[in-house]
C-alpha cells in the first residue's frame, strides 16, 4: 500500500517550545508511528515545498488519565518529528502568524 504525504504528517504541534525554535527554521510535526525520517523528509518537502536538512524523531509515550474514579486508561503513543529547515528555504506558512 502506497502512502501518500498527507497520511505521514498528522498534524502541526502548535506549542510554546515549538514556536520559541520558529526562527531557526524548525518545526514540529506529529507524524504516522511508522513513517521513518526519510519518508517524513520527502513528505514535508512534497506538502510544503521547503528544503529540508534534518529530522529528529521521538515516540511520545501515552499519558495516565482517568474518567470517574474507577481503573486509568492511557491516551495513545505518538511519534512527534522535529524538522530542520535550510536557511534559504522558505518558511512554512501555518506556523506563520501563530508567535
């Protein structure tokens, strides 16, 4: 089955620690549990026509959280990517506006 770009990248991580890192072209993704970093390289590319230099990844592990007072669930594991731009590429635009 072939994956297309818009099924690796989930979503934007919009937080403050990920704004502070906006201005050396650095952005934070949540991205399929499976995808590795060269896919996550070309999805980024492929979505947003940028340049991208460096992948980071780390799986988040799910939190503790309870509903009444009876035995806690935990919320799902999720592979968060942290995408470095080149200097000369432009920005990515979602994130613009946001700091």
């Amino acid at each position: 089955m072939m994956r297309t770009a818009y099924d690796i990248i989930v979503r934007p991580i919009i937080t403050e620690q990920s704004m502070e890192d906006l201005d050396i072209k650095k952005y934070v993704f949540e991205v399929m549990k499976s995808a590795n970093k060269i896919e996550i390289k070309k999805a980024i590319e492929e979505i947003f026509d940028v340049k991208v230099i460096k992948v980071t990844t780390t799986i988040v592990p799910g939190k503790e959280k309870r509903v009444g007072a009876k035995p806690a669930g935990y919320t799902s594991d999720w592979k968060k990517a942290v995408v470095k731009l080149s200097r000369k590429s432009k920005n990515i635009e979602i994130f613009e506006g946001m700091v």
